[in-house]
C-alpha cells in the first residue's frame, strides 16, 4: 500500500508539474514573460487597437448634400486606375509597384459605392518582388471584360521576377485570378481591346524603333493582334499607330497607357501624354480600324489640370491616365489619376483615384469639368445613394479607419512590402503578432512590416505596442515610410538594461537620429504619428490618453514623391526587426 501510495503521489507530482507548466506556457503574454528574480524574455512584439483618423479641411469645408460624393473615389496611393464592365458590375484595378499582394481590384454596382474585393496577384507564384525597389514591380495594370468568351483580363507590366508583360485570367473576380503569362513584347502599359468580331489587340507604350528616337521621353504607341486560345501576341502583326503623340513637331513626352474603345462603328485610342507630373493630360484620336491611321482630335487634350495658377483652392492636380466605362444610367464616366498636393506643394498621399462623367454626345469623349479646376465633390448618377464608408463600402472623405486585429482575416487595406504578410504576421488573441525579420525597411529586400496608406493631408495614426526587446537589435513601432531610402523610423529598442523608444529620418539613404527617450516598459505604449500638411509628430502614451511629444515637430518632406522621386504615397507602417542599426 505504500509503494502504491507513494507511486500515486508521485505521479500525481509530475501531474501537477506538467499542467503548472502547460499553463504558464499558455498563459505568457504575446509579448513578455517575467521569470525568476524578474528576469525577462521577449517574444515577438504584439500591436493592438489601431486607429487612424483623417481630417482634411477640404472635406469639413464641403460637406456633402444627399445627392453628391466625393472625389478621389480612392484616396491614398491607388493609381494608374483602369476600369471593365460585365453587366451590372464593375471592376477596377490599381498599380502597386512592390506592395503585396499585387494589383487591388474593387467591385461597384454604381461608380459611386466600392468594396475591394483582394488582389489579383495574391499568390506566390503571381508576384516575385522580393528584390524590387518600391516603384518598382507592378505597372499600370488594364482591366477588360470579353463577352465572347466570359472572360475577365488583367493585363500588366512586372518590373520584377524576370516577368515582363504579363496577362491573367478568370471567370469570376470574386474567385480569384489564374497564374499570369508572359507575353513577348517590351514596353509598358499595355491594354486589351476586344472587337465585335471576336478579334482580340494589344495596345502598349514601346520605345521608337531603334534609332529614331528624336528627343528624350519620345516615345511610341504600338498594337500587336492578340491569340485568345494561346493567350499571346502573334508575331509580325506589330505596328506603331502613334509616333511622339498629339503633334511630334511639338516634341510630345510619354504618350502612355493607351485604351482602345468602339462607338457608332469608330476606333478611339485615348493615351496620356505629359508624363504623370505637372504637365499630365489625356489625348484622344480616332480611326476607321483598330490598327489606325489614327487621327488627333482637334480640342486635345480632354482631361487636364496643367493650365491653371499653381496657388488654387483645393488643388487637384496631374490628372491624366485614364480609362472610360459605360455608367448604370447610360452616360459615360473615366477613372483616373491626380493628386492632391500639401501645403508645400508637396504630394504625400500619392497618385489616388478620381472619376469624373463624360461628354460623348459629338464624336469626341471631353472629360465634364475635367479642363477647369476639379473640384472636390460630384453629384451623383441618377438613383445611386452614397453610402461610402457604410456596409462594407469603401470610405471616402474624412473618416476613421480602426482595427483592433481581432479577425482570422487581415484587411486587404493592410499591405506588405515585398514580402508576403503570412510570412510575418500573425493573429493571436492579444492582437497582430509581427514575427521579426533581420532586415530593415532601409533595404530592398522583404521586410517584416504591415503597411496602411496615407490617405490624408491632416491624420493621426495610434497604435498600441506590447514589447521587449531583448537586445540593440531589436526594435519595433511605427514607421512612416516612403522607400527604402527615405522613411522615418519611431521604435521601441533597447541599450544596456534600458528601454528606448528612438526617432530616426532616414534620407537619401543617409540616417540620423532625431530623438531618443528611456521609457518604462512594464506596460504597453501607445505610439501616435500625426500629421498636420507637411509637419508630422510622433507621439507616445503610457496610458493611451496623455500623450508625449519625442524630436518636436518634422518635415514630411521625404515622405514626398518631389523628394523622395518614385510613383508611390507615403505609407504607415507597423515595424518589427531583429536586425535594427540604429545605435543609440
């Protein structure tokens, strides 16, 4: 009896030492653990309660009647905007450079109301941008519907992964899109037009033919004929239907994404021209077939924002590359790209989308109020309500986006750079747990970092961080980032036995520390980046009410494309790294 009795509480011992020891292993929270005598260790960084708030003065000082919305559709970095139709739904796709998952698509019934439905590069195999700079990758994507085979198009440009031009494919957008094939040609943007005789075109950007190039951004728009069973251009059937653009002798620059369109038995191409700059415009031509000759209109350009004074109210400007779709109500409406500059002048928020209705009653398409100053809202098509930002629509104006990561699903709004966000995040009952990769966001490789767009001139971004570094080379927080050379840095790291949250501009490659601060770190800080036009703060809270200002107030000057060059916006980053060089 006892050796039973001792055998009994012996096992009962183990017992208990094995569910002690299950239970503090799955009670530790996600980010720290405190061991004997105090002794801690880390486990990757946790972010909580997310909240981003835009309060733009344009939106306060427009306030929307019941029969109007607003313009940009798609504020933030959603550019080079193309637009199909399948009865009565819509599709539209924006670039995305080397965020992933590639090439947004949203859905409408109205022009007005959008949701984003995902991606349509959203598997490994579709997108290889491991290596790409951030305006590298995905250019200018084209979105097409073919009613002969009920098919659904995406054709593009990868800067990346030995891709080149590349077209996908699905019955179904809502589903999901096939691998992409490599088609052979170069250049950029191309697009596909479909004939009512079941015959299928390329249309793209192309260099001129060797040795004939006059003057620099001279440049060319060629079309091929298209296979639709092999899903490939056919060879020797190229040719070039614009040369320079509206009028060479005018020495035109960056004639670029062409759209090829059928009305009343005619041909229009319709290309930006100017380049996506100050000088942005869109030009239109027409033709008896669709391989041309192609004539000019006489009143291009129809869409522009170049000619007026540079200090306007509210200035919409660079509007051009865009597209054209048939609306609910029968009036023609285009997607394109324009900006809406700082203070400063200074574009932030990057490339977004606007729409505007279109005049096609004479033979030529004009953009309505597309040669005035745009303004910032529009009214609606007839019986469409707006209910952006309400039943999973899309929000537009000033609005309050906040995630408190407690879906099996991460918002398609939040993106990766680079790197896949699987490979790196992870939903856990505390929060977004980000598992930290030992590179940084100054190099152009995949970073461990969750990335939401900059949407607004005037925002506040908070977000709350459960965290112990172990050691200097651990940090994690906020960054506003532009590119790999031109970011800002807000983090939690540490140095010796003491815990730092540090500011670091990094430009041009070149990095300096701002500010740095010993924090305690028994409890999570909340971190804030606010921006107010071109002077951004960051903020901290050890009780997410009372906030602390660290490194006073700085330019957003890097977060610029005038700055920073490229074709993205600036964008909010949650950071975590396990190989970070800042050295306090």
């Amino acid at each position: 009896m006892k050796k039973i009795k001792s055998k009994s509480i012996l096992s009962r011992k183990y017992k208990s030492i094995i569910l002690t020891a299950f239970f503090l292993l799955t009670s530790i929270p996600a980010m720290r653990a405190v061991g004997e005598k105090g002794k801690v260790t880390t486990t990757p960084p946790v972010f909580t309660n997310f909240v981003y708030q835009g309060d733009d003065k344009v939106y306060n000082e427009n306030l929307l009647k019941a029969d109007e919305f607003y313009n940009p559709i798609l504020q933030g970095c959603y550019p080079d905007p193309s637009i199909t139709r399948k009865g009565d739904d819509y599709y539209l796709v924006c670039s995305s450079f080397a965020m992933v998952p590639g090439v947004p698509i949203f859905h409408s019934k109205d022009l007005v109301n959008w949701t984003q439905i995902g991606h349509v590069l959203d598997q490994t195999s579709q997108l290889k941008v491991e290596t790409a700079g951030i305006s590298m990758g995905i250019y200018a994507p084209a979105i097409r519907y073919n009613k002969y085979n009920d098919t659904f198009y995406m054709i593009t440009t990868q800067f990346a992964g030995g891709f080149g031009n590349i077209v996908a494919k699905t019955k179904d957008p809502h589903k999901g899109w096939g691998d992409p094939v490599k088609l052979k040609f170069d250049g950029i943007d191309p697009s596909l037009f479909f004939d009512d005789n079941g015959k299928a075109y390329v249309v793209h950007n192309d260099a001129p033919n060797k040795g004939e190039g006059l003057y620099n951004g001279h440049r060319v728009i060629k079309i091929w004929e298209y296979d639709l069973e092999n899903d490939q251009i056919i060879q020797g059937t190229d040719q070039i239907v614009v040369n320079g653009g509206v009028d060479i002798t005018k020495k035109p620059i960056w004639i670029e994404a062409p759209h090829i369109y059928k009305k009343n038995g005619k041909y229009y191409l319709m290309c930006a021209e100017g380049g996506t700059g100050g000088w942005h415009s869109e030009v239109i031509f027409i033709s008896n077939s669709p391989k041309g000759p192609y004539t000019p209109a006489p009143s291009n350009p129809i869409l522009t924002q170049r000619y007026f004074p540079h200090n306007r109210v509210d200035k919409v400007d660079w509007a051009g590359h865009a597209d054209l779709v048939e609306g609910p109500d029968g009036k023609y409406y285009g997607v394109f790209l324009a900006i809406r500059p700082n203070e400063k002048n200074r574009v932030n928020t990057g490339r977004e989308t606007f729409i505007l209705p279109v005049d096609w009653s004479g033979t030529f398409p004009v953009f309505e109020n597309g040669l005035i100053p745009m303004e910032p809202k529009l009214k609606m098509p007839q019986g469409v309500s707006n209910q952006t930002g309400k039943n999973g629509f899309f929000p537009n104006g000033n609005f309050t986006f906040t995630d408190n990561f407690s879906s099996e699903k991460l918002d398609d709004r939040w993106i990766g750079v680079r790197s896949w966000r699987e490979d790196f995040t992870k939903i856990t009952k505390k929060g977004l747990q980000i598992n930290p990769f030992s590179i940084t966001i100054k190099e152009a490789k995949p970073i461990s970092t969750l990335f939401y767009r900059q949407q607004h001139k005037n925002f506040t971004a908070t977000v709350t961080l459960d965290y112990l570094p172990k050691s200097e080379n651990d940090l994690a927080g906020i960054t506003c980032y532009q590119s790999e050379s031109f970011n800002y840095v807000y983090g939690l790291t540490k140095k010796g036995n003491d815990y730092y949250l540090v500011l670091e501009r990094t430009e041009r490659g070149k990095s300096t520390i701002i500010a740095s601060e010993k924090i305690d770190v028994r409890k999570p800080v909340s971190l804030q980046v606010s921006a107010q036009e071109d002077e951004y703060r960051f903020n901290y809270s050890m009780d997410n009410t009372n906030f602390n200002n660290l490194g006073g107030t700085v330019s957003g000057d890097i977060l610029s494309t005038n700055v920073a060059g490229g074709f993205t916006g600036a964008l909010i980053g949650l950071y975590a790294t396990s190989g970070n060089d800042i050295r306090l």
